[in-house]
C-alpha cells in the first residue's frame, strides 16, 4: 500500500511539475532569474566573510598559544620534547 501511495504521488508530482513551466510568462521567468543571481551573489559573499572571519580567528588563537607556549616555557626554564 504504502509504494502505491508513493508512486501515486510521485506520478501526481511529475503531472503537475510539467504543466507549470508552460504557464509562466517572459517577465516572470527574466525576474526570478535576477532574483536568484543576487540571491546567489549575497549568499556567496556572506560565506566568504564567515570563512574569512574564521580563518582570522584560528590564526589569532595559533599566536595566542604560541605566545602562550613561549611564556611557560621561559618561565619554567626548560623545552617539551621533541
């Protein structure tokens, strides 16, 4: 029952997908291609920045723990193994 259901409803999505592409117009269709470029181009520079933004960051906590290694180590007078 359960894979009628589900080809019944596979088949109803492929019968209604295919009729609504003919029904758009010219303007519709220029429109939501602009709409989707920006879109795109916002999104794109956004997870630039937060990869930008985290890569900042895991470069500052590497010098903190390498300033931070540096101080121990001076203090306490001796090197950890190699």
């Amino acid at each position: 029952m359960k894979k009628l259901l589900t080809a019944g409803a596979l088949a109803a999505t492929m019968t209604f997908g295919a009729i609504a592409p003919a029904l758009a117009d010219g303007a519709a269709s220029t429109r939501n291609i602009l709409i989707g470029g920006a879109a795109a181009a916002v999104l794109i520079t956004n997870y630039n920045h937060k990869v930008r933004a985290k890569r900042a960051e895991q470069r500052a906590q590497a010098r903190r723990q390498a300033a931070y290694r540096s101080y121990f180590y001076r203090k306490h007078g001796y090197y950890p193994p190699n």
